[in-house]
C-alpha cells in the first residue's frame, strides 16, 4: 500500500495484518503516516492504485471501509453533535442497536457517570474524549481506531481506556491504536506495526 501527498511519499507497505480479537498499536516518528494509514484503513482517504484493503477476506471499497468502522480522533471535539451526554453515546444508531445499548454501563467504564445530561463540549478535554471512546464502544462497527487516546489524561483513567479497548478486542473487534505512550501499550497491545519515516531515512541515505 502506498501513498503521497502530491510527490511526497507518505506511506509504503508491502502488507500488514490486523487480527480480530486483537489490540494493535501503530507507532512511529511523527509525520511518518500514522494517521494517514488509519484514514486509509476507515475510508476517508484512497491509497495509490494496487493497494488494497481486505476484511474476512474481501476487499473493501473506501464506502464499505467506512461502514466498518469508527474511529476515535485527536480532536475529538469535532466528534461531538449532541446536546446532552446520554444521546451522543448512541448517536447514529438505529432504534434496534440503541435498545441493546448499555448506556449506564458504558458511561460508568468511562468514568461519566451522572453527568448524563451534560452538553458534551461543557466537559473538560479528558472527559470529552473518554465519551467518544463510550460512542466507538456502542457501535456495531467491526474495526475500531483510536488516534492517541490517552493524551492528556492521568493514569487512572488510561488504564480505563485500556479496559474498554480489551472489552472490544474482547468482543471479537479489530482494534487498532496509534498511540508514543509506552505505558499504554504495555497495558494492552498485544502486537504492534512500526512505521519509520521513509522521508527521513531517504534523506540520510542520499547525504551519505
């Protein structure tokens, strides 16, 4: 899989593998197409032709990528429409997965509980992003992607993030996580990708 933006090379990976059931972390330097990859992975970017992106062994157009998955962002207050707490952990759902939602249950894994009628953005930065984790938890989504979870939070509520994460691997999701905090990948990834700055490394070689 490859990609540039313009003719800047971004990303070039012969194959990667992201077991069901699994938690794995993607690390890297920054600028090396981290996140690019999880665009790439969720449907919001193409990669160049030849690349393809498989799921139970078929391949997945960018509208089925979409489909099957969420993913968590860094800035999560772009993630957040709802007026109150309670309606944005099951916003999208239809009737029949919002019935089968704990929605108590989710908001307690998170740390949430009783501020259920809360605006989302009255939240502070950790709070806000430990909502969205409850959102991706209630979704039927078979990959889920967090883009730097724990940043900004303390370690209480990493290893509540670890917990939900395990609970959906748990659950037989694929779930990925970009993430430099080595305390959460020691609490919960169980194999990791390392992507290395190709632009970086092109650049030392043609000095030398």
């Amino acid at each position: 899989m490859r990609f540039s933006y313009r003719d800047r090379k971004i990303l070039d990976i012969e194959s990667a593998y992201f077991p069901s059931g699994t938690i794995t972390a993607i690390t890297g330097p920054n600028g090396c197409g981290k996140t690019t990859l999880a665009r790439i992975l969720c449907g919001l970017a193409t990669p160049q032709r030849g690349g393809t992106i498989r799921l139970d062994g078929r391949v997945l157009s960018e509208a089925a990528r979409t489909r099957e998955s969420y993913v968590v962002m860094q800035d999560v207050g772009r993630q957040l429409f709802s007026e109150s707490v309670l309606d944005e952990v099951t916003l999208g759902l239809d009737a029949k997965d919002r019935a089968e939602v704990d929605v108590a249950a989710l908001l307690a894994g998170v740390q949430l509980t009783g501020m259920e009628q809360r605006h989302p953005q009255s939240l502070s930065g950790g709070q806000r992003q430990r909502l969205v984790i409850a959102s991706a938890m209630a979704q039927p989504s078979r990959v889920t992607i967090f883009d730097e979870p724990t940043s900004g939070v303390g370690r209480a509520h990493l290893q509540a993030i670890a917990g939900q994460m395990r609970a959906l691997a748990e659950a037989g999701h694929v779930v990925i996580v970009i993430t430099h905090d080595e305390e959460l990948i020691d609490s919960c990834a169980d194999a990791a990708l390392h992507l290395p700055d190709i632009n970086h490394a092109r650049e030392d070689s043609e000095t030398r």
